[in-house]
C-alpha cells in the first residue's frame, strides 16, 4: 500500500469539517490521480464532514461510541474484515470519505491478494476463499474468515487474534481451531461483530488472565464459546484420564461432552501459561 505521510494524515485528522488541497511538487495539470502514480495528481481534494458511519461520504473515527466491556466500540464501513484491519492500522483510513476509503481498499485488497502467495491455510478456509474474500464487496462467511485467517498468519510475528462474536447467535468462536491457542499469546486481540463485520472491539490490552476472565463471562451470560475439540479418534480412557488429572470429574460424562471440556480446559490452561 502507498505511505501515506503523517503531515497529510495529521491534515485529515484536524480538518473534519471543512475542505483543504494539498498539491505536489512539479506536478503537471495532466497528471494522473492513481495511486502510486509517478506523476501524481496536481491537486488532491478531499472533504471530511462529521456524521455517522456509513452515511454517504461518512468519516470519524468512532471513539464516541457507546463502550462496550469498558472498550471502544468502532463502527466499520465498509462492512469488510479488510475495513476492520485497516480502521486500526491506518490513519488516514478512518478519518477519510467514503470515496477514498474504497480507493484505499482497492489498493489494500491488491497487496492481501499478493500475500496470500506466501501463506498457508486450513483445509476449509482456503487460499481461494481468502482471494475471493479480499475480491469481494460482500464476502460470504467463509470467505470473510478465510481473508482473517490470512491476517492471523501475516502477522505471526506480532500475532493476532481475531474473536468473532455473534449476538443473534449468541456465540463467540475463533478461526482455527488448530492453531488456538498459540504458544507464547497474542499481542493483538480483536474483537469483530459476525456475520455483519460492522462493529470492532480492539482488546490488545487485556492480559491472558483477562481474555480467559472474558471468555468465561460470555457463557455465563448464555453464550457459546466454540472452544477447540478433542480429536474424535482420541479414546474415552485417554481422554478421562487426562481430564481428571487436571482436577476435574470425567464420570458420567459422554464422549462428546468429554471432547468439548477437556478441549477447553487445555485452551484455558494454555492461555492462562502463555
């Protein structure tokens, strides 16, 4: 994606409500507008009202928004995966019209598709579910986790974790099974509405011991936590064995439930270690 310099997105932040140009150095009158044009463009023209998000040339940043588990609550438009990342990684993203917003993703989506060369994927959130996410408008759930997963393996090395909480469902899952909980933890925690991916929480503050204390809150309050699972070839002595070893009573317990508490007691324990 082309850097956007701090003076310009210091400009979009202080001047919400008005209109201001900003002109380039030996530009011509015919020079092209594109991004990352050589030329570039003579005048760029952009105008920032306040109003709500998704009204039409919308911008601000929500932190007005009405908080929710003591976090800001960040209304997304576009409604994107995509959107959601760059509301919390660039600047200038959030403060801009919606024109520009869209040229921003475009550019985005070209440089997520590129990257999705270099890494791998899960078996049903696929590399072709994660291009197609990133090429689409209004992305099908699989799709758009498939896009989050590509996130997820991007940035191993500052790893984040996508939490996707659905309130008509009343359910809170994770993307990858497999690879949740990682070793060593997350320094990103993000907290995305599903399936309308309008409305971001970023909880990168919370320690382990608070994600967990979440995470337990939400099913008090009837919501599901789809924890990982237990292999299914895993037998019903090895399992049981393992689970009361860590303290808690596996009798009378079916295989199933068996695979669905020991899956998220040793989630738990590893976040809580991490």
């Amino acid at each position: 994606m082309t850097e956007v310099p701090n003076s310009l997105i210091q400009l979009c932040e202080t001047h919400q409500d008005g209109t201001f140009s900003v002109k380039s150095k030996g530009a011509g009158p015919g020079a092209g507008s594109g991004a990352g044009s050589g030329a570039g463009s003579a005048t760029a023209t952009a105008r920032l009202r306040r109003g709500a998000i998704g009204s039409s040339n919308s911008s601000a940043d929500a932190q007005d928004h009405v908080p929710k588990w003591n976090l800001t609550t960040h209304s997304i438009s576009p409604k994107h995966p995509l959107a959601a990342w760059m509301w919390l990684k660039d600047s200038l993203f959030r403060v801009s019209p919606d024109a520009l917003r869209q040229r921003l993703i475009l550019d985005a989506t070209t440089e997520w598709q590129e990257r999705c060369a270099t890494l791998d994927f899960p078996r049903i959130l696929s590399k072709k579910k994660a291009l197609e996410g990133f090429g689409s408008q209004r992305p099908e759930p699989l799709q758009a986790k498939a896009a989050m997963i590509a996130m997820e393996r991007y940035t191993y090395d500052n790893p984040l974790l996508w939490i996707l909480y659905n309130e008509k469902e009343k359910k809170v899952s994770f993307l990858d099974d497999k690879a949740f909980p990682r070793e060593g933890g997350y320094k990103q925690i993000w907290i995305l509405r599903e399936p309308y991916w309008d409305s971001l929480w970023d909880a990168s503050e919370w320690s382990s011991d608070a994600l967990v204390q979440w995470l337990e809150q939400q099913e008090e309050h009837g919501f599901k936590v789809e924890w990982p699972l237990e292999p299914a070839t895993a037998t019903m002595k090895a399992m049981s064995s393992e689970y009361e070893s860590m303290q808690h009573r596996a009798k009378g317990l079916s295989k199933d439930e068996l695979r669905q508490k020991l899956g998220r007691a040793k989630a738990m324990r590893k976040l809580l270690t991490a």
